[in-house]
C-alpha cells in the first residue's frame, strides 16, 4: 500500500511517500480503508523525536493517530464492526509504527467508533484526538459545570473550538484566546474572545474581575503561569502542553483512547452540539506541506489529510 513514512527523526522534508508493507489484522483490531486522516501538534512532535522518551519508535514510522474510514475486514475476534461500517478512530498504540497517513491501518477495536452520520469523512477525521483531549479535560478533569467561568486557550484551534463547544453545552461562560482574525469565529462557537499574548491577564480580568472558575491551557510555559494566577479561589487548572502545572496545583493530560468517550462524542455530533471545522486538506502524497502548516500554529480547527480512492487502486484488500 501508499504510505506517508519516516526511518529517523526530523522535519517534514524526512517525510517519504510511497510503498510500505501491507498491515496486518490481528484478533482485537480492525483493517480500515483510511478516507481521511487529520493532522495534530502531537504528530510533528513525534517526528521530531520529543516524544522519544515515552514512545519507542519501530522504523520506518507510519505517523498519524486520528483516522476516518471504512471497515474492510474485523479480526477476528471482534463483533462490533463489519465490513462497509464507516468508523472513526484514535489509533494509538505506545510505540510509534502503524499511524493512520496510509492508504490502510489496522486499528486497534479499543480505538475505534462509528462515524457521525453528518459528517463528511473530512470532518469526522478531525473529531477524536481533539475531541477526546477536549472532552477528557472538559467533563473529566475540570467537571466543567453550569455557571463555571471557563479559560480555554487557543481556542479557535482544533482541540481548543471543540473544547468552547463542550463547556457552552455544560452551561458554562467561556473565554477564549486566539488571534484578532479568529474572534468572530469565538463569537459563534459562543465564546467571548481575547487577543493573546502581553496583557493578556488584564483582558481576562476585564470580562472576570472575580477570576476564573476553570482554566485549559494547550499552549504552555508563560501562558501557563497566567492561567493559575487568573484562578478564582478554588478555581481549577489543566494542561495538556506543560507539565509544571502539576507544581501550580493542576492536572496534566495526555488524552488516552477510549472508546465510550469517542461514542458519547459522535452522538453530540449528530446533536449538532459539537461541530468540526476543518480549515485546509492535504493530498495524502503531500502531507509533509500539511505538517509545515500545523507547525505554524496559526490553524484555524483541523488540516486534514486525504486519500484519493476513486481510481480504487490500492492492496488486493480492497
């Protein structure tokens, strides 16, 4: 099969496109015939080797974690799906080998659920590794509740818009950072926007002179230490980008796949309480361009990578 791949860390430009061995299914996993696959911080990060300490990598490295798709075979010991169910997933494993940038994956069940019916598969592949670490800090960490104050930071990206959308649905009054270019984008997701960078705890101050109930950061370092110090008393702090925020008196997150939450997820979906915007897609033979975007940070929601199947050539699989 076609595959994005990489046999040492790097940047983009050691991202090769071409032939790789076909996966195999095992009993527990799922073969997906990937439609789309979405590009996450995490990713170029991994190639890059910072995640080196906590992640063996199995040269070459097919990267990606998120996928939509099309079942084509289940293992064998799994019920759940049959052949033609159209599934999403966050496919990791804790090494880095078999990613989701590929014509196929072999998915893990435990990683897997069906696709929202209303989302195109452009969508749906930008829904779980952002809306699980959305959801997972939202509603589990935080326990985002009716009348909190909510900080959420770059929140007109992809984990940070679905995270506005879980807290307004909570009943909570969120904040959100992002760029002046992305405020109106705040404004219908229902939240109330602030420029980031200098200056930025008197802004927040100025719409919550009490402090704020609950804080998410996703940037890190300097924006960190604002979070904690904008607290209300008893006010609580997660993070998903810095680990000293376990000396600040919060909770750091490394979103785990789950397949309840990712179900529970789909079904907001097709509520129409969570929506996907996805700025930008990729051709899969291109996605080291679509890595080169992410690292920007400037994204508004998702940047997906897609694969062209209307020619159907592929493995015999298919």
């Amino acid at each position: 099969m076609k595959a994005i791949s990489y046999r040492q860390y790097g940047g983009p430009e050691v991202l090769e496109y071409g032939d790789v061995r076909d996966p195999k299914v095992g009993p527990d996993s799922v073969l997906v015939k990937v439609r789309a696959a979405s590009v996450n911080p995490v990713d170029w990060k991994c190639l890059g080797g910072h995640l080196d300490g906590v992640l063996d990598p199995v040269f070459p490295v097919i990267p990606g974690w998120d996928v939509a798709g099309v079942v084509v075979q289940p293992g064998a010991s799994v019920p759940e799906f049959v052949v033609g169910d159209e599934v999403v997933g966050y496919v990791r494993e804790d090494f880095l080998s078999r990613g989701t940038f590929a014509e196929y994956v072999a998915a893990p069940v435990r990683t897997l659920a069906r696709k929202p019916r209303n989302l195109t598969f452009e969508e749906a592949s930008g829904l779980p590794l952002a809306g699980l670490t959305a959801y997972q800090v939202i509603t589990k960490t935080l326990e985002v509740t009716e009348g909190d104050v909510v900080l959420v930071h770059a929140a007109a990206g992809g984990v940070g818009s679905i995270a506005v959308q879980l807290a307004r649905h909570a009943g909570a009054r969120v904040i959100g950072t992002a760029s002046e270019r992305n405020h109106d984008f705040l404004r219908e997701l229902g939240a109330e926007p602030v420029a980031h960078g200098d200056g930025l705890a008197d802004r927040v101050r100025a719409l919550a002179p009490d402090g704020v109930d609950a804080a998410f950061d996703t940037i890190g370092g300097e924006t960190l230490k604002v979070s904690a110090e904008l607290l209300a008393p008893g006010g609580r702090l997660a993070s998903v980008a810095d680990g000293r925020v376990i000396g600040l008196g919060g909770h750091y997150c490394f979103v785990r796949p789950d397949a309840g939450d990712l179900r529970h997820l789909t079904q907001l979906v097709e509520q129409d309480v969570v929506t996907v915007h996805v700025s930008e897609t990729f051709p899969l033979e291109r996605a080291a361009d679509a890595y080169r975007l992410s690292a920007e940070g400037r994204t508004r929601g998702k940047i997906v990578v897609t694969v062209d199947w209307t020619s159907e050539d592929g493995p015999s699989r298919h």
